[in-house]
C-alpha cells in the first residue's frame, strides 16, 4: 500500500503541494504565487481561475521534485485561505465573478445595519461568529446582488458556492463532487455548529439559495476521486480542513487546553475547548476545531487580519527592505524596547476589537526614527495583537500556559522570543512548521489508513525550540501599554 500523502496548501498570496511520507516528514515542496487584486479601497480579490491553475501546477510540480507518480499516493488532503467566496456556473465551471478575499470589506455597511437590526445575537447563538464583512455570507449576497442575472439563475441551481476547498475539489474532480467540510462550513456565518447543517434561517437573513451550497462532510471523509487527467492516475482526496483547524491538527492540538498561533498573511490563534462549544464575551469567535467520525471538536479562535502581510507591505510597498529576512538584524539593532508603533490596520481590525473602519498607522516617530524602527515595530505588532488575543481568551476564563507556534514568522527567532516575553508564556516552535499542510495531510492519510488514530499523530509532534519569558515585567506592561494607546487612535468603534 502506498503510503505517501499530497498535501494542497492553498493560501492568500501562493499555492503550495507538499508531499508527505508516512512519519509526517516533508518530501518535495512546490509553491507558486498568484495575482492580488484591490479594485477598490479595502476590497481584495482573486482570480479563481489562477488559483486552480497554480494549484495544479504545484501539486504536479511536487510530485515531480519527489520523484512519484500519483498512483504512488494514498490520498490527497486539502487545505485552504478559509472565507474567499467563489461562485461558479455549475454547466461550465466558470467563476461568475472574481473570488472575494477573506480579507475584503466591501459589505461593511451591510454588516452594520444587520448588526443595527438586532441580528447578532442570532448570529452568535448558531454559529459562533459575528456578524462582519469577513465571513463569506454577505460576500455571496454581494455577488448575487451585483452580478447580473446572478441571483436568478443561483435561485434556479444553475450556480454553485464554495470556498476555496470547494472550488478546488470541483476542478479535481472535474465538477463530480460539489463538498466542503465542517470547518470551512463553520466559517460562512450560515452553518448551524450545534446541529452541523446548513441553518435555513441564516441562509434567508442573508438572502442566500439553499441550491448554491455545498455538502457538508467530516474533514477526513471521501471526497472523491480526482479526474485521471490531472495527476496522470484517480486519486482520493481524503481531507479537508481550513487552514487554521488544518495547522491546530498539524500541532498535534487535540486535547482541550492546548493552543496554536499560525503566523502567515493574517495571525489566527486558536484553542481546543473539546465538546463544549465556548461562547466568548470578549469578541473571540467560537469555530470548529475538526469533526471526525461525525463527532465535533470545537475551538475558540482570535483572528489578526494583518501579520506577515504587513512586513511584505514594508518590503513591497514602502521598499524599505529587500527581503523579509532583513527584518531580524533591523530588530536586533533596535532592540525590544521600540517607541514606535506600527498598527497594521489595512483593512480594519479583527478581533477583538472587530473594527471595519480602522486604518492603519505608525505613531511614537521622532527626528531619530528611522527604517530599522518602523521595520521592528512591524516585527512587534504581531506580538502586540497576539497579546489581545491571549487576553481576551484568559478573560472568557480559558486558560493558556503555553502556546505552539508555526506560519512563516515562526521560524524568526527574535520575534518568538519577543512573543514569548510580551505573553509571558514559553513558546513552542514544532521541528515541522509547515503544519498547516501537515494538518491536511493527516486527515487524508487517517481517512485512509496510513494513519491510525490521534493518539498516533500525537506521537509525531516535536519541539524544536522552546522560547521563555525573560523580560521584566516593568518593560513588557510599559511596552504593550503603549500599544493599547496607539490601537486607540485608530479605531472608529
């Protein structure tokens, strides 16, 4: 029996295939970046035909860099930028519109008369979210009410709705299998986390057709099988999770208590609360951890909307460095203890302050400020609104006493250390921290038997280095007190 794994990890800003071997260890990798569209002034979209087509070309790339035929995999995991709404014409396959980013706020305003007419409560009570412009049901709305002719043929079944995994399970399949799983289901603020279906309600508050939804099953399940053409063999795809439930079962997450902190575009920490769905009352969003076997695990979850994007923001946009990596020897130089503050609010704030209409801001500058400044308070930022995060879940009385770290950031040292001493926790960097893909990669390979159960996965988890707290209290309050300050300016709530 084969025993290798293709793993699809497709993000915001690239797609990736990853290919697994049976102990979780990384084969080939192959990544490719695609196109970002801003159309308008907090709008973000993407090309949903590019992301297919850049996903194919990974996956056949990593294959080829690992030397296997795709009869050579057991099965396939998927995991993806959770939220992005596509809609597709069910007849052609073609996107009706480009995809709308996770990232997009475009339907703040209709965001803020549902939360005027007194629908958040309802909200909440079914699916743990609130109501806000990240969550993929006003952006169908959007697209129904904007592409013409849309909303009648949605109505009619000709059009389909996905996110992301959707989308890319459609392609794979050649149109066979129009499914997601439970947790990007639990991301579309229409999907009931109590009874696990699609709530008739919600879907008639956000006007949206029950016929554009997709099945919804568990994330290690039988997705189907991929049209031969693709990979040159059929292969399962046997898991599905979004990206941040994918990374918390790469980290090995799953008894209640323990917590992930992923650092790519956007930061998202997430903790396992078990069977108990924890409602927050301090903004935090109450999500899916993962179902298997029918079973739901649930999980609080804080989401940043703004973390490694903002130092490609410093790169690309101010060009004040080259590379991401020069960022290390700007903070060493520097120092943690930095008057400048750097709010990433590009495109509002997520939680907990959930403020559409921030905007972003760098305060504390002085004659003496310069690039390597702004570059370490990027670097800090990140770990200021991880603090917000961590904060709010200790006030809805869970408790945190360490913290598993993966995402692009993670690898950089001094801004873990920096974390572990604004936390005041120790943070463990896993020796494997592409664990978003190998998330993805265990639910496929436990759906097919290259897997046996959790306690297995457990066993593979290692720590490659552990960050302690070494900072004094005086200097961490002092620091995150100036950082409460400059989040105060910018916010419109």
């Amino acid at each position: 029996m084969s025993r290798y794994l293709l793993a699809i990890d497709q993000g915001t800003t690239s797609s990736r295939a990853i290919v697994f071997n049976e102990t979780g260890n990384q084969v080939a990798v192959a990544q490719q970046e695609f196109h970002q569209y801003f159309p308008k002034d907090g709008w973000v979209e993407h090309d949903a035909r590019e992301i297919w087509d850049s996903t194919l070309t990974v996956c056949r790339g990593a294959l080829d860099k690992a030397g296997l035929q795709a009869s050579d995999l057991a099965g396939i995991g998927i995991t993806n930028q959770r939220e992005t709404t596509i809609i597709w014409d069910r007849a052609t396959g073609e996107p009706i519109h480009h995809a709308i980013v996770w990232q997009d706020r475009r339907t703040a305003s209709l965001c803020t008369k549902l939360r005027a007419d007194g629908y958040e409560s309802l909200v909440v009570d079914r699916t743990g979210l609130l109501i806000d412009p990240y969550f993929s049901a006003t952006k169908i709305a959007w697209l129904l009410d904007n592409v013409e002719g849309a909303r009648q043929r949605a109505e009619a079944g000709e059009l389909a709705f996905g996110t992301v995994d959707s989308w890319l399970l459609w392609n794979l399949t050649r149109g066979e299998a129009h499914r997601t799983d439970a947790t990007n289901a639990s991301r579309t603020a229409l999907f009931n986390i109590h009874t696990q279906e699609w709530d008739d309600e919600l879907l008639k508050l956000f006007r949206v057709p029950a016929a554009l939804m997709p099945e919804v099953l568990d994330s290690a399940d039988d997705y189907g099988q991929t049209a031969e053409e693709w990979l040159g063999a059929a292969v399962p795809v046997a898991g599905i999770a979004g990206d941040q439930h994918a990374a918390l079962i790469g980290q090995a997450c799953f008894e209640p208590g323990m917590a992930k902190s992923t650092y790519g575009t956007g930061c998202f920490l997430m903790l396992n609360t078990g069977d108990k769905a924890l409602r927050s009352e301090n903004r935090l969003l109450t999500t899916m951890a993962y179902r298997l076997n029918g079973k739901p695990c649930y999980a609080i979850e804080g989401s940043i909307f703004v973390a490694g994007a903002a130092m490609q923001w410093l790169r690309d946009g101010l060009q004040l460095i080259a590379h991401a990596s020069e960022s290390t020897s700007h903070a060493e130089a520097v120092g943690a203890d930095n008057a400048v503050y750097l709010v990433p609010a590009f495109t509002g704030l997520g939680a907990p302050h959930w403020d559409p209409n921030a905007r972003g801001a760098i305060l504390g500058l002085t004659r003496d400020t310069g690039i390597a400044e702004i570059v370490t308070a990027g670097l800090q930022s990140v770990c200021y609104q991880t603090k917000d995060l961590v904060r709010a879940i200790r006030n809805d009385g869970a408790r945190l006493e360490s913290l598993r770290v993966d995402g692009g950031m993670a690898v950089n040292d001094w801004v873990m250390q920096f974390l572990a001493n604004i936390l005041n926790v120790p943070v463990d960097r896993p020796r494997v921290t592409e664990t978003t893909a190998l998330g993805a990669a265990y639910l496929a390979g436990l759906q097919t038997g290259v897997f046996e159960n959790l306690e297995q996965i457990t066993g593979m988890w290692e720590c490659e280095r552990q960050f302690r707290p070494d900072m004094k209290p005086a200097l961490r309050e002092s620091l995150y007190a100036g950082w409460l300050d400059a989040v105060e300016r910018v916010c419109n709530n």
